[in-house]
C-alpha cells in the first residue's frame, strides 16, 4: 500500500502534466491500464507509449485540485482534464481512476467515464 505522501506525490505529478514521467515513477514493470470496458493495455514500456501517442494528438491540461482517496493497496483519483486535439475543439473528460498498488507502485489502473464527453 502506498504512503499518503507518495499518492500525493502521484498526484501532485499527474496535475503538473507530467504524465509520462508519472507512468515511469508510479507503475510497476508489469503495470496495466483499461480504459472504461477497452483492452488492457500491460507493460510500462506499453503505457509510456501509448501516452507518448496521446500527447502527440492533443494537448492535455490536468485542471488543479483533484479528489483523491486512498484505502489501503486500492486509491481513486478524480481526474478532470481538458484535451485539445490538434486542429479541434477543446473537450473536458472528468473521469474516476480506480488504481491497485504493490507497495509503492501502481500496479493495475483502470479509468472510468462516460465516452461522450470525448464526442465530436
């Protein structure tokens, strides 16, 4: 289970935007991500990126003063991102992230929203 300060320190750097550098400190070797009912995708190397391609496509701003709770090995954060493809209209995805750690690493993350928020 993670400490209070090292989930604050997940978050803190999740809201900075500095995503890429949260899946290298954060998650485990063998770490997976689902979106909603989608694939999992399994293997840091696999997480960095596929968030290296979403960054490529939009522009994605964390909104400051997530709500995060921790219980034991199980956290959930709500995240509040507003996205900008490029060459498109700014969208904002509240989404819930449901998040399984092994000591101080996340080791499975599973996100949860309504896709229409994402909808053209």
């Amino acid at each position: 289970m993670p400490t209070a300060a090292r989930f604050a320190e997940f978050v803190a750097t999740v809201e900075a935007g500095r995503y890429v550098e949260a899946i290298e400190r954060f998650y485990l070797p063998h770490a997976s991500m689902q979106e909603n009912m989608g694939r999992s995708i399994i293997g840091r190397g696999a997480l960095v990126d596929n968030e290296e391609a979403a960054l490529r496509r939009s522009r994605i701003v964390c909104v400051p003063g997530s709500v995060a709770l921790i219980g034991g090995d199980r956290t959930a954060v709500n995240w509040v991102f507003e996205i900008t493809p490029h060459g498109g209209e700014p969208r904002t995805l509240n989404e819930i992230a449901w998040q399984r750690w092994e000591g101080e690493f996340i080791v499975e993350e599973r996100f949860y929203y309504d896709p229409a928020q994402l909808a053209v």
